[in-house]
C-alpha cells in the first residue's frame, strides 16, 4: 500500500515497462477518505511483479522526488533539453 497516488503510479510505470499488466486502486472505505492506494497485478502476475519491484528497491526519497518531478525531467531533477 502506498500512501499517495504519486507513489503508486510511479510502481505501476515501473511495472508496465517490464509488460505487468497493472491497476492503481484507491483505498476509500468512504467517499472522500483515502486510506492508501493499491498497485494490483493479475494473480499470474504477481510472481513477476514482486521480482521487478524487489530489483528496483525504491527508497521513500526516490518516490517522492519521481512523483514531483515533471514529464522530461530526469532522476536527479533538471530538466533535459
């Protein structure tokens, strides 16, 4: 569980480059109060999806920085020309 979208999303992308088939689901027990979000991989999958997320071993910093960063920046957040 993820506790921003942001960060969600930024797994998912890393899941989808590697052909994961993946659903970013909010937590929301009710409208309005979001608990977290879900990164949700077909059963089949999962096997696959751990591996990728366990080599990538993003650090909270990292996700953060990506889930700020705008399209065309790179990892370390200047813009690339």
């Amino acid at each position: 569980m993820y506790s921003d979208a942001a960060s969600a999303e930024v797994v998912a992308g890393l899941l989808r480059s590697e052909s994961v088939q993946v659903r970013v689901a909010a937590d929301e027990p009710v409208p309005g109060l979001t608990k977290g979000f879900r990164v949700m991989v077909p059963a089949d999958m999962l096997g696959k999806a751990r591996w990728v997320v366990a080599q990538a071993q993003f650090s909270d910093e990292e996700l953060a920085q990506a889930a700020l960063a705008s399209p065309g920046d790179d990892p370390d957040g200047t813009a690339v020309r």
